[in-house]
C-alpha cells in the first residue's frame, strides 16, 4: 500500500511540479516536504487543510489512500 509521503509525491508529479514550487503552495519549505515525501515525518493538519483546497484531493484518500 502506498504511505502518504508516496501520495503527496503522486499528486505533485502529476501536477509536474518541483518539491520548492509544490512546498510553497502548500505553506512548508521544501527541506518539510522532502520529509513528508520520504515519511520521516507527517503533515500538519494545516498543510494537510492546503493540499486539499489547492489539488482537489479527497482528505481519506490522502490519510489512508481510500
């Protein structure tokens, strides 16, 4: 199964962005979502909040990939 690192990192390749355009518009610096990307670490609620408002993605699929 996916971990949410992975599916972050689906949803900005697929928006064919770079890990410093994708943290900016999600409010973390890139060095976070290096992190999250590689799940050293998770996503704030926050952050969590913003890449649903900007890439339109299901909160549920996002925590556990249904």
């Amino acid at each position: 199964m996916d971990s949410l690192g992975k599916r972050l990192k689906s949803i900005r390749k697929l928006n064919n962005m770079t890990q410093i355009e994708f943290a900016r518009l999600i409010g973390v610096s890139q060095g976070t979502l290096s992190d999250i990307e590689k799940d050293r670490c998770k996503p704030s609620v926050d952050t969590l909040v913003s890449i649903r408002k900007s890439f339109k993605v299901d909160i549920n699929w996002l925590l556990v990939g249904e």
